[in-house]
C-alpha cells in the first residue's frame, strides 16, 4: 500500500475518503501514520509566583512548599495560606467535615491527595461540596502537588487537602 504524506490525508478527511467505509479510512489513516515524522515542541517556564504557595518537591512522606519541607499526616494548603494539620491521619478516616472545612476558604475546585496510591472517597463523603457547586479532582499526592501549582499559575482559588501517609 502506498503511503500518504500530510497533506494528503487531509485532502483524504475533507472529501470524506471518496465512500470508503469507515474501517477503510481507519486501515489507510493508521498506514499513512509512519509517513508523517510531525515534531513537537515543549517549552517548559519557571513560574515565580510572588507570595503564593508552590510545591517546590515531594517525596512519600513529605512535600516541599516554597522550599519547605512538611510531614503532616494531612495538610490543606490554598495559593495563600496552609493548615499544617487537616485533622486527619490516614484515607480511612476522611469524613463529610473533612470536605466542609474546604468550602470555608470559597474555593472554585478542590483537589484531594491520596497519598502514594490513587484511592477515591465515597461520594457521599464530599455530598456538601458537590450540592455547592464546587468540583472535586481525585488523585495521589505528587499528582495532586504538580496540579495545584498549574492551577495556582493560572490565579485559580483552588484548595488541596493532602494525606501524606499511606494508612
């Protein structure tokens, strides 16, 4: 079969492949792929935000914000202030109060940290910040760090409760 450079397929997708099935399209598209040799770029910023928080590392029991380092068990940390004891040691303790301490800091989502492993709450444990309208992302600590800084970057009011332990 012959292959197809770039501007083909797009001449191909636009005419709707001249009635050609639909598997058809997906054979011809999936052959042209080795043809194409696209570069993409990734430029990455150093982002200084003046007086905000910023998780500058992590590792399975501690994180760093603004260069300093944290054991918790649990921290609930906003751009602007961090509550160094969430009140609560392991996963299996969160309870409904838990995710209505968060609301009081009028966040537009909020991100909870598991801990080394993705693990996810019951949702009636997080009922109050969903009939609230505010969203809640699931993920393990070092996701949860790296996604809070993106969301700090972009001037978002977003609030992080972290468990730093694996109980």
């Amino acid at each position: 079969m012959r292959l197809f450079y770039f501007h083909e397929i797009i001449l191909l997708a636009l005419s709707g492949f001249f009635g050609f099935t639909r598997a058809q399209k997906c054979i011809i598209l999936l052959d042209c792929v080795p043809a194409l040799q696209l570069e993409t770029t990734l430029k990455f910023h150093l982002t200084h935000a003046e007086g905000l928080n910023l998780f500058t590392g992590y590792g399975d029991d501690y994180v760093l914000i603004n260069r300093e380092r944290y054991t918790g068990p649990s921290l609930l940390v906003t751009p602007d202030q961090i509550e160094n004891d969430w009140k609560i040691n392991s996963f299996k303790e969160l309870q409904p109060h838990h995710f209505s301490v968060m609301l009081e800091y009028t966040p537009e989502l909020t991100i909870l940290g598991t801990g080394r492993h993705l693990r996810f709450p019951h949702p009636k444990l997080s009922a109050e910040l969903t009939d609230a309208g505010i969203g809640l992302e699931i993920m393990d600590t070092k996701a949860a760090c790296r996604t809070f800084n993106i969301l700090v970057a972009e001037g978002r009011r977003v609030v992080l409760g972290l468990l730093l332990t694996d109980d």
